[in-house]
C-alpha cells in the first residue's frame, strides 16, 4: 500500500495595510530629541553647577565655573543620550560634544589673543605716521603722533629677503635629494633635518653670531640677522618640501623617463612643476616661522630706532625686536607702540598663513581655473609652433619686455627708499655710532639720542641689560655701553673679565634704588610708608614676616597696620638693582644679610649679588624684569607685596615708594635732589668707579641713602672696529649729555650729575681716540647743578624734611590708615617747616595740618617750600608749600638700575667652541639616540 505525503504549504503573511516603507536613517541628521538632550543638559550643568559654588560648596572663580559647568554637561548629556540610543552611540557623541567644545576653547583663545593685541595698540596702529615714520625723532614721552615702525618693517622685510634668498635653493636643492636620490646618506640628512626642526632659536643666534661678528669680525647687521633665520627657517622649508615632492605621482615620473628625459630633468620638469603649489606653502611657511623670531635679531643685529636700508652694516630692527625692546618699559606710549608692531607682526604672519592654507588646499597636479586656462592657451600656441617649423623672431619680446619693466619697477621702488632717507643721510656730520646696555638709562640716553640728531648725529643704542652691554663692547660689536656695574667683580664665584682693549668708565646720570609697596589698611591704601635700613633689611631675608611687626610699628607711629603677611618679590634675572640693593644690604646690614644667603644653597656669604638668593621652598615670587615685578606689586589682589624697582616703573603704576631713614634720622623719598644731596659724598676712584660708603652714611637731612650714578665705557684707543671717526662722534654726544642734556633729566625720573663727576667726565672724553679735548668751561656747562662762585644750586635748593618724618616724632606726615585715637594735625610754633619731595611744609605761626590724601599740605603764615613732587604724583604723594613760603618743586623721580649677572671671560674662541658644540649636540645627539634605541629593539626581537 502506497503512502501519499501532501507537499508542505507555505503560508505568506500578508504585511499590515497602510505600513510605510523602512527608509534609512542619516547619521548627520538631528532629531528633535538631540537638541532636547543638548539643550537640556546645557541648562541643567549651569544649574547644578550655579547651586554647587553659592550654595553648597565654598567654590569661586569664573574659570572653576565653567570647568564645573562642562563637567556636568558631559555627564547629563551621557545620560540623556543613552535613554535613546546605544552604548557606542554615547560615546561617539560623547567624544564629538569633548572635540568641538576644545576646539571652541582654542578658536575663542586665538579670537582673544588676537583682539587683545589688536586693541592694544590700536592707539598707535590709528595714526598714520606709524607705518610711515621711524622713531628717530620720537622720545618716550613723545605722543603717539611722533615715530612710528617704518624701519622696523623695513628691517623684517629685508632681513626674510635675505633668509629666503639663502633658504629657497638650500631647501629646495636638499628635498630634491632626500626625494629623488634614495639611499643610506640620504636617510641620515632626512633624520639630522627632523632634529633641526626642534633648534632653540637662541643657538642659532649664537652660533651665527660666534662666527660672523665675533671671528670673521663683520659688523652686527641685518645681513648677519638674515642669516641666523636661515638656520631656523632651512628645516622646515626642507622638511616641507620633502613631503610634497614625495606627493607626486610616480606615474608622471616614469612617463617622463620613458620618453627618454634624464633624472634631472624629470626633477626640473615634471617633478618641480607638479608640486609647485606645496612648494609655495613650504616657503610661506618658513618665513612665517622666521618672521616671528626675536633671539637671532637680537644678537645678530641689535636694536636701533633709525631707517637701516643697507644690511650689510650697522643695527637693523625687526618688528618682533621692537615690541621686545618697548614693551619693557613702563610708559603706556611706549607699551602702545610696542602692541601696534605686535599688531602689524601678527597681521603679517596671519595673511602668510591664510596664503599657504589657500595654495595647500590642492594636492599635486591640480590646478586652478586660471591655471587651466593658461595650460589650454599654451597647448594651442605648441600647436601653432609644431606645424610652423620657423621661429617667430619676436618670440623673445615679450621676455625681454616683462624683465625690463620688473627691473624698472625694482630700481623705482630702491629710487624712491633711498630719496626717503637721503635728507637724513647728508644730514650726517658724524660717523653712526651704536652702543648696547642699561634699561634704567634708557629714558635719559634715548632723549639725547633724539636732541643730537640736530647736530648731525645719529646714534644707536640695544637696551638689553647692563650685562649684555657689557659683553658686546668686551667683544669690540659696539662702540660704547651703558652699565651700573663695573667690570672685574667677581659674583657668585664667577670673575666679570675686563675687556681685552684698554677703555675708560665715564658717569652719565644718577638715581636711587626704590622700594615700592601695595598695603591697604581698612580697605584705603598707605601712601606714606616709612621704612628703616634694618627694617628693610629683614623684610627681604625673612625676618619680618606680618606687616604689623613691632620693628615696622616704630617706623610708623601714625598707622595702625594691618596683621598681612609681608610678600616679598625679587628678580629672578640677574639685575644691576639687585646688584646695587645687595651692595647696600652687605655694607650696612652685614650680619642680617650674611645670615640669611648662609641659609641659602650658596652656604656662605654673599656680598654683592646680581642674582638675588632663595631659601629652598621659598614662596617668595621671583620675576625676570623690573616691569614684571612692578606689575606684580601693583595687582589688586597682592596686599602685602614689597620689592625694590627703578622709581619710574612706580611711578608709571600709580603706586607708592617707601621714605627710608637716612643717618641723618630722617625718612626721605627717592628724589631728584635728595639723590644729588647724598651724592656729593661720592667717593670717586681714580678710572670713575664710584664708592658709595659715605652716601649710606651722608649727614645731610634730604639725603637718600641709596643713590648711586650710571657709567658709560668708552674706548680711549683704536681697535678693530672702532677708529678715530667713530671716536669723534662719540665724544661730541657725551660733551654734549654731560652738560646740555643733565638739564632735563629730572623730567625723565633721574638726578643730575654732580660738578665733581662733569669735571671728571670731560677728563675721560679727552682719551677717547679723535676726541676734540675740550677745555672744561663751568660757565659754558648749562648742567643745574654749576652754579656760581663753584656752588650746586641744585643742591642748595634741595628742601629739608619736615620735622613730622623725623625719627622719634609722634605724628607722621601724610599718613594713610590713621590710628583711631586720633587725627593727623600738628600745631606748631616754630617759623614753619620745609617740605621735601612725599610732605610739603608744615607748621607756621599759626600751626599746619596734616592731609592724608595727597602728602601734608602745610598752612601757615610762614610755611615752608613745597615738596618736589606735585600733589599728583601718587608715588611721592607730595603737597604744596606754605601759604607764604611754599616753592614749586620740579617733579622728578630717581630710580635706581636693571642690569644682568656677569657672563664669564667672553672670549671669541671659546664662545663659538661652545656655540658649535651645542648646535652639533642638538642636530646630532637626537638621531644618534633613536638609532640606537630602534637597533636594540630590533635585537630583543
């Protein structure tokens, strides 16, 4: 019997009717429910985090609220997001919100940079003359219609000309062998290349600096600048070129070789051409990295305020060396000027960037619509060419037509410079001299610089330092320096060798070391501090920690200062203020200073120091320039703060500056004529070097102790580089500042010399060689301080402290943060007082009044002679005189001196042995390095 199996049924389900069709989902598509989880989050991580910093947490700061308020939003916006979709879908979006929230950070970063700098010297960029004018004719307190960055711009620009120039067949020449030319040298130029990339700009400058100027004796100048970038800029323009011209397809190469062409040839025609477009970015982006560069500038060239156009000779500034050199000094005209060359430099290094991003966008071989166009025009004239066989003989016209109308152009543009300055030029009845040193100088040297050019003379002058000064005249770079600190002292064990030519010290101008302060009593700011030597003394070593120490009360009986803790703030570079401030400090507080540098790492005495000494886990703030520790005293939120400054970095910050005690028991101000009266007790070596013992000890009433004077080294022979021309010069400029140009000087923060330095000074000019030896006439010498019958006016007239900051007296003048038990009035009976430069005079017949805001404003029918310091100056807080005898004093301020440490024997050769040594170790050591490590991998394998 015969078994039927039915066959099996298949049974369809039919679909649901009115089902829409799957259609798939867009991945960059956003739902309603993604901007709900963004927004939602957003909102929530600003509430939670707003509820954390004022309600729950003793959290503050706008930083710490934005950081608290992303951090929530990445953990809400995690959580929102996993309600819909999976676990790799919260962390794509986790990893997206984390990428575009920093590159938010970073573009709003660069927006601010940007304006910041822009803004900045937006003063300076809104008058014309800053892109048209140098600023030879511009002092520091001109306005900012005076001088502008022409010749900074001149000097980048011819100074990248020339790296280019160097640069381009370099590089170029050097990609095409690494590319083209494969092999085991080849590999080790492509690995010493990728080391160089990572060359400190400061080593090239040296090196090229060791072996241009300082053993093939060639002049610092732009040529010596430009080829100190080509060191910096030849890696990358190397390592760049590399990349592109290994972008090319190789079938264009092998077309090439196949049509029979050589390897060259390709190169030049095939390889060369395709990659023209990365070419260009390669070198773009050279010249941005050397366009920015500050450090080979510097050494190379130096700083000059003067149109340069010749590079082969004498200091050529670049934009990033002029807002360098301005930007450390405390005029706001000279900081404007300083952000307007910022501005341009970054305006100029953004447009080389927006350039190579826009020739970079396309790969090799691809060309643009005009290029196109011009390879379609070129194909037909080759068509026209091959089926004519003869040779138009005008084809070389339009060659010879484009080169002559660029060389004329060329030659109108170098016309048009030279007619520029040619004024200038046959204005010159002296040789151009140049000079390197001081910043505290700076302001008095750069107005004669200004006043001579009437004269015929141009002058130039770096304001890197004392130390730099120092080393470059000892290296004959310069023909003079500027310095506080003469050579053969030995600092820290390092001896400052003297320069290897015989040279003279010549004084320029005086001025006192300031200590400025920021301490508010009750919210209101003391204007009036009173400090003595061992006061100060131990408030530098540790030994005075609270502002409210019973040895700080003494000095001021009319405040009752606060329980703040006394910060302290040193330079951390080596500075000639530092150097005058520990000189004082080992002369006149030996035990407390000695003490303290033994518990130093140096363990023993210091003595003189450029270098200011820590203890190991000091707190104190150590900063690298005089503005730098200005700008930290002056800050709102430091109340304690102390430090010692140049008296104009004070004065430019609206802060006040301690009186200090002299011998004489008074408390006197760093003043123009307090600083004169203490200097006449100078004792003066026989080469000028100053001995300032009996100026810490001077008797008179309105002296301030720690004066002091800048020096000026002079050659007094021949050497290398400077003959009797450039001698001339310099003698006629320092006749000239000794006796016309102390008379403003006062205006500038310093004091004028005194008659027994002028007279020494003009002894010191009759060495140099081509001097003019002129005879000393006092009655010719329009110095304040000659006056007749051989009397210093300057110092007569100089005003006699008030008897209220005198050691001992009950009240205090001006005081600020008054004690509560009284108010700051005096009545007396005396004829009246004499005012000096923080109090004008007090008493009188019928008794004076102290003011608390702006020094004390004495009454009285026989009032004394007003303060030096008008009521305006907030860092002297003086006052008017008497109502019958109160004098108008000139406002001045003394400062005392930024120089660095000494810098070793600086002699030629050993200088560039370990120029050469470092470079070599730093192009040399990388690769050799990583080669080892690679073969010792390769072996445990």
């Amino acid at each position: 019997m015969t078994t039927t199996t039915a066959p099996p049924r298949t049974t369809v389900v039919t679909p649901p009717a009115g089902a829409a069709p799957q259609r798939p989902r867009r991945i960059n598509a956003r739902r309603a429910s993604d901007h709900y989880a963004f927004w939602g989050s957003l909102a929530g991580a600003v509430a939670t985090s707003a509820v954390l910093f004022q309600r729950l947490t003793p959290f503050n700061g706008g930083i710490g609220f934005v950081v608290c308020s992303w951090i929530c939003f990445l953990g809400l916006y995690a959580l929102l997001v996993s309600r819909d979709e999976g676990p790799l879908t919260v962390r794509d979006r986790l990893a997206s919100a984390v990428v575009h929230s920093l590159a938010a950070v970073l573009i709003g970063v660069l927006f601010w940079v940007v304006g910041y700098v822009f803004t900045k010297g937006w003063s300076a960029l809104s008058y014309g003359n800053f892109f048209t004018e140098d600023l030879a004719d511009a002092g520091p307190t001109d306005p900012l219609d005076h001088g502008g960055a022409l010749h900074a711009m001149v000097g980048t620009l011819t100074q990248i000309a020339i790296s280019l120039a160097i640069t381009i067949p370099l590089g170029f020449s050097c990609a095409v062998f690494m590319s083209e030319v494969p092999g085991r040298f080849s590999r080790l130029v492509r690995t010493l290349v990728e080391a160089m990339t990572a060359l400190p700009s400061i080593l090239a400058g040296l090196f090229i600096y060791a072996v241009m100027v300082l053993t093939l004796g060639l002049p610092r100048s732009g040529l010596a600048a430009g080829v100190a970038l080509s060191v910096m800029m030849l890696p990358i323009l190397i390592r760049a070129s590399d990349v592109v011209l290994r972008l090319v397809p190789a079938s264009l190469k092998e077309a090439s070789y196949a049509l029979g062409a050589g390897r060259w040839r390709t190169v030049w025609t095939v390889t060369l051409p395709s990659a023209r477009s990365g070419l260009a970015t390669a070198v773009i982006l050279g010249a941005a990295r050397g366009i920015g560069e500050t450090s080979p500038v510097l050494l190379c060239s130096g700083y000059t305020k003067n149109l340069n156009l010749d590079p082969t000779r004498d200091p050529q500034t670049s934009l990033p060396l002029m807002a360098f050199t301005l930007i450390k000094f405390p005029s706001e005209l000279q900081a404007a000027r300083a952000f307007g060359a910022a501005a341009l430099l970054l305006g100029l290094v953004l447009l080389l960037f927006v350039v190579a991003r826009t020739l970079g966008g396309r790969g090799p071989g691809e060309l643009s619509r005009r290029q196109r166009e011009s390879r379609v025009r070129q194909s037909a004239a080759d068509l026209v060419r091959m089926t004519n066989p003869v040779v138009p003989s005008a084809r070389k016209a339009p060659v010879i037509t484009r080169t002559l109308t660029l060389l004329t152009a060329l030659a109108v543009f170098a016309t048009s410079l030279l007619f520029g300055a040619a004024d200038r030029a046959e204005a010159a009845g002296y040789l151009r001299i140049s000079g390197a040193g001081s910043t505290w100088s700076y302001n008095a040297v750069d107005g004669w610089i200004k006043n001579v050019r009437q004269y015929g003379m141009t002058v130039d002058f770096d304001p890197q330092g004392s130390s730099f000064g120092r080393n470059q005249f000892k290296n004959d770079a310069t023909d003079f320096a500027v310095t506080e600190i003469p050579y053969g002292l030995t600092d820290g064990g390092q001896y400052d060798a003297p320069p290897p030519f015989p040279s003279a010290y010549l004084p320029i101008v005086a001025g006192g070391t300031s200590f400025m302060y920021n301490l508010k009593i009750n919210g209101k700011r003391v204007t009036d501090l009173r400090l003595s030597g061992e006061v100060i003394a131990k408030l530098f070593t540790g030994g005075i920690t609270y502002w409210d120490d019973p040895l700080v009360k003494a000095d001021n009986p009319g405040l009752e200062l606060p329980h703040v803790e006394v910060h302290p703030v040193v330079r951390s570079d080596g500075s000639g203020t530092t150097a005058q401030f520990t000189t004082w400090l080992s002369k006149r507080q030996q035990p407390i200073w000695d003490d303290y540098c033994r518990r130093t790492p140096r363990g023993a005495a210091c003595g003189m120091t450029s270098f200011f000494p820590l203890l190991n886990g000091s707190t104190w703030k150590a900063l690298g320039s005089s503005i730098t520790v200005a700008s930290s005293v002056a800050n709102e939120g430091n109340n304690g703060a102390i430090t010692y400054v140049e008296y104009s970095y004070a004065k430019e910050a609206k802060f006040p500056v301690a009186k200090v005690l002299n011998k004489a028991g008074y408390y006197v101000g760093p003043t123009g004529q307090n600083v004169a009266v203490a200097l006449v007790n100078a004792r003066i070596n026989p080469d000028l070097t100053q001995l300032l013992d009996d100026v810490y000890d001077s008797p008179a009433a309105a002296s301030y102790p720690l004066s002091s004077y800048s020096y000026m080294v002079v050659h007094t022979t021949e050497t290398k580089n400077f003959k009797q021309d450039k001698g001339a010069a310099l003698s006629a400029f320092g006749y000239y500042f000794l006796c016309e140009g102390q008379k403003k000087v006062g205006d500038n923060g310093y004091s004028p010399l005194t008659p027994q330095l002028v007279t020494s000074g003009f002894d010191q000019l009759a060495k140099i060689p081509g001097s003019e030896k002129k005879a000393f006439d006092p009655a010719a010498c329009s110095n304040p301080t000659f006056g007749k019958d051989g009397t210093n006016p300057y110092v007569a007239s100089a005003p006699q402290p008030p008897e209220c900051d005198k050691k001992g007296a009950t009240s205090q003048c001006g005081a600020t943060g008054t004690k509560s038990t009284g108010t700051q009035t005096g009545t007396g009976t005396s004829t009246g007082g004499a005012g000096n430069g923080n109090a004008a005079g007090t008493g009188g017949a019928t008794g004076g009044t102290a003011a608390a805001a702006g020094g004390a404003a004495g009454t009285g029918t026989a009032g004394g002679t007003g303060g030096e310091a008008a009521a305006d100056d907030p860092a002297l807080g003086g006052g008017d005189g008497g109502a019958a005898g109160g004098g108008s004093g000139q406002s001045v301020s003394a400062t005392a001196i930024e120089v660095a440490a000494s810098a070793g024997s600086g002699l030629r050769t050993s200088l560039m042995v370990i120029a050469g040594l470092l470079l070599g170790a730093v192009i040399v050591l990388p690769p050799v390095i990583a080669g080892r490590a690679a073969r010792r991998r390769d072996e445990e394998l």
